[in-house]
C-alpha cells in the first residue's frame, strides 16, 4: 500500500472519536476481531486479545478502542519510514556512492 494512503486511512481514523472511530475503521475495510472462546486456543497469547486488521498491519490490545489506537500509531509509524529515493523504494543503488571519477584532468584555461 502506498505510504500516502495507509496515512490517509491513519489520518481519518485518528480525527474520529469514541464509538465513530470504530465505525470509521470497519468502514475503510478495517477486520475486528475478538478474543477465542474455545478454551482450546486460549494458550496462545494472541487469541487473548482483542485485534485490529487493515491494509496489512495488525495491532492487537486488550479492547477494540485500545486495538484501533495501536494500529493508528503503527499505520501513522510505517507511513513516516524514511524514503530515499524518488520512487518511494526504501533504498536506491545510488545511495551512498562515492562521486564517479573524472574523466580527465584537464587543465586551466
């Protein structure tokens, strides 16, 4: 997803408040998702907890609010990675290479 939508989502998510920020995040595509009830999966700490699920980033907490809250700090975290080069890759072959050596040495005029 592109760093300026995912902060779209963040930013619309975050100017929401109480029970409209739930609603906003299911609205965008956002998944909920409450803890197990089968004693079977209660041994895994993340079928414990409330999870949040949108445009690829997961934060779980131990409510809805608190899960939404976590994944408006991780989406607001992944939007602001620091991007070098113009295409928005997190890397260019460029980056960091020394200047290419002159052709000649010409002279002063």
């Amino acid at each position: 997803m592109p760093p300026n939508s995912l902060a779209a989502a963040a930013a619309e998510i975050t100017a929401q408040q109480g029970l409209c920020k739930i609603l906003r995040f299911q609205d965008l595509g956002g998944e909920l998702t409450p803890p197990s009830d089968d004693p079977s999966d209660w041994w895994e700490p993340e079928n414990l907890t409330h999870r949040a699920e949108l445009h690829g980033i997961t934060a779980s907490a131990d409510n809805f609010f608190a899960a939404i809250l976590t994944w408006t700090a991780a989406a607001h975290k992944a939007g602001a990675r620091n991007r070098r080069a113009t295409d928005g890759r997190p890397d260019c072959p460029y980056n960091g290479q020394a200047l290419a050596p002159s052709a000649r040495d010409t002279p002063a005029a």
